[in-house]
C-alpha cells in the first residue's frame, strides 16, 4: 500500500508540474462545447443526441489526459527506476488510482460545461445519472491504464492509443450512452440498473485482468 501510495502521490506532483492532462483535455472540451452550443442555437436537444454528444466529448477528452500514466515514464527514462523500487501490482495500483481521480475530476468538469451551455437538457433520473457517471469514470481509467503500458515504448503512442482503446472502451461506451439516455428520459429504470450491474461487471474484468497482466509487460 505504503508503494502504490508513493506511486500515486509521484504522479500527481508530476501532474499540477507540468499540468499537461488538464490543460490539454480543458483546452479540447471548452472547444467542444462551445462548438456545440453554437451549431445547436439553442435548439432543444433529444436525449438520445445529448448522452451521444456527451459520451463523444468524454471518450476523446479521456484519449487526450489519460495517455500519459505509463508514457510519461518512458519519456522521462523513470522507468526503469520504477521497477527497481516498487512492485509490479503497487505500480499497477498506484497507476491506476492517478488515472481514477484524473477521469473523475475531468470527465466530471465535461459534464458540468455540457449542461452549462446546454440549457434545454435536463436529468430526471438524477441518482442514476450520477451513479453511471462515476463507474463509467473507473472504467474509463481501468482500460486506458493498461493501454497505456501496452503502447508505451511504441514509435507511434498518439495513434496507437486511440486506435487500442476504442474497440476495448466500445462494450462500456454502448451500455454508458444507453444509460445516460435512461437517466435523461426516466424511463425503463429497471433496466438501467441493469446495465450499471454490467458496467461494474466490466470495471472488474478490466482491473482483474490489468493488475495481472501488467507485470508481463511490464517485462517485455
């Protein structure tokens, strides 16, 4: 715990140093929004559009401040120091927690900006809204932290990371934007809880999977 704390805390000092994932994702969803708001009019929005809209800006918010948990360390030659000091699982962990709070905090500053210059949009389903928010945060984090160690010494890491997480964030991105459109409408709760019950399904394979697999790439 003590090593994947030190992990953690590293990454965060590093992070408010050079503040590359928050500025890079606040610079691409300030863009975003306001070219929303301004090609709808102030038109009224279909819950349908809007969870599709929100989930667009939070994918590729997320593909440009998440990238950097394992890359940055490649780029810095800090690697290699990491794997003499901490374990493979404490760096996994510590790595992963860094990624958690970042989606959160971002994603969560996305949504806010969305429904600021989205006026016409409303939730009625507000404790389910949320509480799909936040697991699609954590899945969002389990699947680019692994990524992000496959393609970290990679020629080619900007391209590969998208490409790489798309189709492993599709079953997430399916069930997320059907449940955001629920929490939007109100209708068919039942089956939106559901559909959290697969997306905490999918956080747990992801991270499961992750923890014991990274340490054979970390290797490689």
């Amino acid at each position: 715990m003590s090593q994947m704390w030190a992990v953690f805390m590293k990454d965060i000092r590093s992070e408010f140093r050079t503040r590359y994932a928050i500025s890079s994702f606040a610079l691409f969803v300030m863009t975003a929004v306001t070219m929303i708001a301004i090609a709808s009019g102030g038109e009224t929005m279909s819950p349908g559009l809007t969870s599709g809209i929100l989930w667009v800006i939070m994918f590729f918010g997320s593909m440009t401040g998440l990238s950097k948990s394992f890359v940055s360390e490649e780029e810095r030659g800090t690697s290699l120091l990491l794997k003499i000091t901490v374990t493979a699982g404490s760096e996994y962990l510590g790595k992963l927690l860094f990624n958690i709070v970042l989606s959160l905090s971002l994603n969560s500053l996305a949504v806010l900006l969305f429904f600021i210059f989205a006026e016409s949009v409303s939730i009625a389903d507000s404790s389910l809204f949320v509480m799909n928010h936040l697991m699609s945060c954590l899945g969002f984090a389990a699947a680019t932290t692994i990524i992000s160690a496959v393609i970290a010494r990679a020629s080619a890491k900007g391209a590969l990371f998208p490409a790489l997480s798309f189709p492993v964030l599709l079953p997430l991105i399916i069930i997320g934007i059907e449940t955001t459109e629920m929490a939007l409408t109100g209708v068919n709760a039942g089956s939106a809880y559901d559909n959290l019950g697969m997306i905490t399904a999918y956080c747990g394979v992801m991270i499961t999977v992750s923890y014991f697999l990274f340490e054979i790439i970390r290797e490689d």
